[in-house]
C-alpha cells in the first residue's frame, strides 16, 4: 500500500481504559495480549509517527450512556460489556465523571486524542462503525485508505476492517498494535483476528512496518 497524506488515514478503534489499562474492567481477559503486543506502545508509536507526518487521525470510540442498557437482547461479549458496565458514561451531553474513568482515553494516548486536530467519531454501539459517522467523516475528507488499529482485535477491530472493506475503502491492519480476549471457553480472540485480517485486509503489517511507510 502507498501512503499518503492526502489520501490516507489512520483510525484508531476504542483507545480506552477499559481495554488498555491494568485497571480497566476487561483487564483479566485482555491484558496478557496487551502486554504481549506492547499494544499501548504500539499505538503509541502510530499516533506520533502520524502526527508528525501530517496524516489525518480518527478515534472510533466506545461509549454506552445509561439508556443502553434497556436494550432487550444481545450477543454473548455485548451482554457481558453490559453486565461490567465497560465504556459507562453518565450522559451523552456531559463529561460528569469521564476522567479517569473505563471510557476514558488510556495513558500516554490521551493527549495525542486531545490536540485538538485527532477526529473524534460519535460513539460505536456494539462492534462496528455502521452506528457512528466514522466513514462520513473519512469521506469528507477524500480519504480512501486507512491504516486500521486498536482495540480489540476480533471484535471492533475486524468488524471496522469488513465495514471500511465493503464500503470501499482499502484497510491495512497493524496486527501487534492491537489485542484480544484469551477466553477460557470462547478461546484466543487474537489468534482468531490474525486469521481473518489475513483474509480480508488488504495488508496486514507491523507496527515497525506501518510506521517505517507513514514517514
């Protein structure tokens, strides 16, 4: 893939405590990956490199306000983002208690997020960017080529490469500045992914190699 500044973006899905931090509510399942990965450092990494360069950056966040959870059904890992109350926040029109908080931008990433230039999407609902105005906002800004990462890997990360995919837009994935659940019953998220990316991506890269192209 050729990047370039005007025609390129890196997005970057649900950068959040939640996921990423020791104290986050899916710690227990993600965090061996995470650390495996260096997903943080990774991610780390991409947001300089891409800010240093020029290239636009776009946040697909995560967030359920309290009237989601009166939703009446979901999936197995829906129900259980529900039960832990992971992304809560208190309103859809305030910050009350965002700080800090699972929904929050993990460290040192925050202050990439909040430089005032870095595309923050409306939130995503269950796992893809069909409910947000992520691809509007690529549009608008004739990007067609995205360099994909973040969180987690076979859940919002694949389901925002087969939506950008169908939509028209070609996707190279960052495998090791992402990461993913190790189930006990369900089984490795991460390894999952990989397969999948390698089906469906129209690459499928280092965080060396992504960087090494951006520049």
């Amino acid at each position: 893939m050729d990047f370039n500044t005007s025609n390129t973006a890196v997005v970057i899905t649900d950068p959040q405590n939640d996921f990423l931090s020791p104290d986050g509510v899916t710690w227990g399942l993600v965090g061996e990956s995470v650390t495996e990965n260096r997903t943080v450092e990774n991610l780390e990494r991409l947001f300089q490199t891409a800010k240093a360069s020029g290239y636009p950056v776009f946040v697909s966040p995560h967030y359920y306000f309290p009237t989601d959870h009166g939703w009446q059904f979901g999936g197995t890992l829906e129900n259980l983002m529900h039960e832990i109350n992971m992304f809560d926040r208190s309103d859809a029109l305030s910050l009350e208690g965002f700080e800090g908080s699972g929904a929050d931008w993990v460290d040192p990433l925050g202050k990439y997020i909040a430089d005032g230039e870095t595309i923050v999407t409306s939130p995503h609902k269950v796992y893809g960017p069909e409910t947000n105005d992520l691809a509007l906002q690529l549009r608008k800004r004739r990007v067609d080529r995205v360099v994909l990462a973040g969180m987690s890997a076979n859940l919002c990360v694949e389901a925002h490469l087969r939506q950008l995919t169908e939509d028209g837009f070609e996707v190279v994935v960052v495998k090791d500045a992402t990461a993913a659940a190790r189930h006990p019953e369900l089984g490795d998220g991460y390894q999952a992914a990989l397969v999948n990316f390698g089906y469906i991506a129209s690459g499928v890269v280092t965080t060396d190699e992504a960087t090494a192209a951006l520049i």
